[in-house]
C-alpha cells in the first residue's frame, strides 16, 4: 500500500507517562475521519535524520479559546520530541490490537 502525506508537525508536546503528543498547524480529514485512539503505523520523515517507522493513536486536544484539534500521539516506549517540520506519512492501515500488546 502507498504512503499518504498526513501532515507537518507544528508542535509537540511529551506527556509524562503518556508518549509524545505531535500536532498539525491545520485540521487533517484523515484524523477527523477516524474514531479516537484508533492505532497507525505512521512513518516520521525527519528535516534531516533518516526516517523512522513508528505506531501513533489518533487524540483530540481542546483548549477553550480555539477549536478542538486532531494529533497522534507516539505511546511506544522511547518516544521523543520531533523536531518541527518532520513529515508524517500514512498507509491507510490500522494497527491490530495483536500488535500492540
């Protein structure tokens, strides 16, 4: 399956305990599209590092003077900021629970 341009990462923020939350500058019809938490296997094209295969979930930041925004959030163990301007790509498929435990 061919990999689908997603989004450019405008921040990230790490979530202690949680992963490393990584959002666009603009809504993704992608993300909107698909339920809350629903696992990817993403790849992050980095500004100027080789890329790196990993597996986001699908979460909602809202903050109370702007609309509620869709990101992934990197759960897998390691997980560390990006830098700004990384490149995330998609094949379309989700990850089964099988692979995530």
């Amino acid at each position: 399956m061919e990999e689908k341009f997603l989004f450019q990462v405008d921040k990230n923020f790490s979530l202690p305990g949680l992963g490393v939350l990584l959002l666009p500058e603009l809504e993704v019809p992608e993300l909107v599209e698909l339920a809350l938490h629903t696992a990817l296997r993403v790849t992050l094209r980095y500004p100027s590092t080789p890329a790196e295969t990993a597996i986001a979930t699908v979460e909602e930041i809202a903050r109370t003077e702007t609309p509620a925004i869709r990101g992934l959030l990197l759960a897998q163990e390691g997980a560390t900021m990006v830098p700004g301007g990384t490149e995330v790509w998609w094949t379309g498929a989700e990850v089964g629970w099988e692979e995530l435990v």
